[in-house]
C-alpha cells in the first residue's frame, strides 16, 4: 500500500498532460487492432493438428484470416540420392493435408466460416514458417509442441521461433 494520498497522486487525466508521459506509438504497427493475419503450422502430428484447430478458432472469433503452412522437408545430403522419391512422398503430404483441411472445412462450414488458404514451401519448418509469416506480416503464428525428443536438447521449431521475437507464437500442446 502505498503512503501517498489521494491528493499527491493525481488523477490519470492530470498524469497524461505531464511532461514524459507514455504517448502511443505512432505509424502503423502490427496486432494492434486484433489479428488479421494468423498462420499455423502443420505438419500432420497430433499437436500441429491442435494447433490449427486452436488457431482456426482464433481466426473464426477474430474475423482473421488463417494461413494453413505445411514446410516440405529439404533434402539432406544422406538423401540426395533418393531425391525424386522423397519429393514426391513431401508433395504427397501436402496433398493429404490439405485434403483433410477441405474436409473438416466441409463438415464444419454449417456450424462456422474462417476464410483460410493453404501454404506449403520446401526448407527446415523454422526458416519456411519464419518467412511465411514476414511475407503475410502474420499478427500470430501457432504451432504445436515438438513430439521428438531430441528437440529438447536441440530446440524445437516452437523455440525458434518464440526466441525470434517477431511475432506472438502461441503453443498447443
């Protein structure tokens, strides 16, 4: 409790015209009116399923549009031999993904509507998720917590990206 009075502490419309107060920032800045951009990824685990769930219900109340991104795995040097093969398998995820999306948005489009699109880029999921995100000046990014143990020691893709600070990222576990 504080020992100043009432009196000494001044109403907060007095605070504001003193020389020093907190003025808003000026220009345009993201986030500020409520989300328009929302972007979850996902890559068909259990959590990135959540997490887009839990991001199209995000989109649906904030009237915001939800980028759906699956990020294609990039071939390392181990599988460089079985490029074509690969690629396709990644194509096919996305295709599969993206097939379930259009379904659940079928089977829910009486109950609710969220205008959503469907990205896919090929690279790691940090650095294709990170730059989607910049491209549509996403306002949130969603993801779901890694499901590999490794992560731990490593990093997951959630880290990265709450440790980059250019978004608010939520995480579903």
């Amino acid at each position: 409790m504080s020992n100043e009075s009432d009196a000494e502490q001044g109403s907060a419309a007095d605070r504001a015209e003193e020389p020093g107060a907190a003025v808003a920032p000026s220009g345009f800045e993201l986030g500020t009116d409520g989300p328009k951009m929302i972007v979850a990824g996902l890559d068909g685990s259990d959590s990135s399923w959540r997490a887009t769930a839990y991001a199209a219900g995000l989109a649906r109340r904030q009237n915001a549009t939800l980028a759906i991104a699956y990020i294609q795995p990039v071939l390392g040097a181990a599988t460089a031999l079985a490029g074509a093969a690969v690629e396709e398998t990644t194509q096919e995820i996305a295709e599969e993904l993206l097939a379930a999306v259009r379904e659940a948005e079928h089977r829910l489009r009486d109950v609710w509507r969220v205008e959503w699109r469907f990205l896919t880029v090929r690279g790691d999921p940090y650095t294709g998720l990170a730059r989607l995100a910049d491209e549509l000046r996403a306002d949130a990014v969603v993801v779901g917590a890694s499901e590999q143990a490794g992560h731990r020691v490593i990093g997951s893709v959630a880290v990265r990206l709450v440790k980059a600070g250019r978004w608010p990222v939520t995480v579903v576990p």
